[in-house]
C-alpha cells in the first residue's frame, strides 16, 4: 500500500494504486440501458410494419323498424371478403343476444335468409353499390321498433373496419 501525501504534506491518504470505478459503471449502465431501449424500440417497429391495414370501405346504414329489417350499403371503396367479416349489431346501446353469423342462411335470432352477400349462397366478396340486408327475429333481444338507435360495427379479421349509426324508421 503506498501513501501519499495531500497537497499541503500534512495528511497521509491511501491509495490503491488504480483509477476510479464510478465512471467504468456509468459507461456499463448507459450502454446497458442504450442496448435495451434499441431492442424495445426495433420489437415495436416490426410489430407494426407487420400489421396490415384491414380493407377501406364505406357504408350506409338504414334500418326499417316495423320489420325489423337491417339494410347495409357498400358505397365505395375496396371488396370485402365475407367469409372473413363479423358483424355486431345493437339497438339502443344494447347488442342483440344473437348476432348474424355472415353469411349464412337460416340462422337463430334472424327471420329467414339474408339478402346479397350476407347469404351464404351468394359470391363472398362485397363490392360497391351491393346491399347487404338481415331481418331480426322477435325472439332476438332486445327487440327492434321505429324510433330506436341502431349501430353496426362491421370488423375483418378482428380489425374494426366501420361503425355506423342510424334511427329506425
């Protein structure tokens, strides 16, 4: 161990003979940290240059409620794949019991089969200007009459593609 002397020559310090620690540590810690954030930041992108984007479409809503009958306009916009498409329908905030399993024909909670592309016997894919139309059954719940809020959420693969709202007439 050598001792050395402080400036003024009256107190003896001990010194080990090396260089400080403290700023090996901190050089350590920031490459850690600076490592670990590029990891976090290079998952993030490729999560979401993976993801693609669902197909743009726009819709019309009409809903005549003395017969219960729900009508959906394709407008404009890309095809839609209805063997890929889920459709949440609700009336005054409240989703009906039974949602339309598209396309099918016959199904529990609907009167009859659907027109165009919800009816299973139709092409799949849902091009502009097509009309897509179900009719709920009484025994669906909550029941639906002229005057009530109705909204439709239509989705592909799981990602929301419109949400559209109408008054029944």
């Amino acid at each position: 161990m050598n001792r050395t002397w402080d400036r003024r020559g009256t107190r003896p310090a001990v010194s080990t003979g090396g260089r400080g620690v403290s700023p090996v540590v901190g050089v350590l810690l920031l490459l850690t940290l600076t490592v670990a954030l590029g990891a976090v930041v290079a998952v993030g992108v490729n999560a979401w240059a993976l993801e693609s984007p669902g197909p743009t479409a726009s819709f019309e809503l009409s809903v005549d409620g003395e017969r219960s009958v729900i009508e959906i306009e394709h407008v404009a916009g890309e095809r839609i794949d209805v063997e890929s498409l889920s459709v949440t329908i609700a009336v005054n905030g409240r989703a009906l019991s039974t949602q339309p399993p598209v396309p099918f024909v016959g199904a529990s909670g609907f009167d009859g089969t659907p027109d165009g592309p919800f009816n299973s016997r139709a092409d799949s894919d849902w091009t502009a200007g097509e009309r897509a139309a179900v009719s709920v059954a009484a025994t669906n719940t909550p029941t639906l009459g002229t005057g009530d809020s109705v909204s439709v959420t239509l989705a592909v693969d799981g990602r929301r593609i419109a949400a559209l709202e109408t008054t029944a007439t």
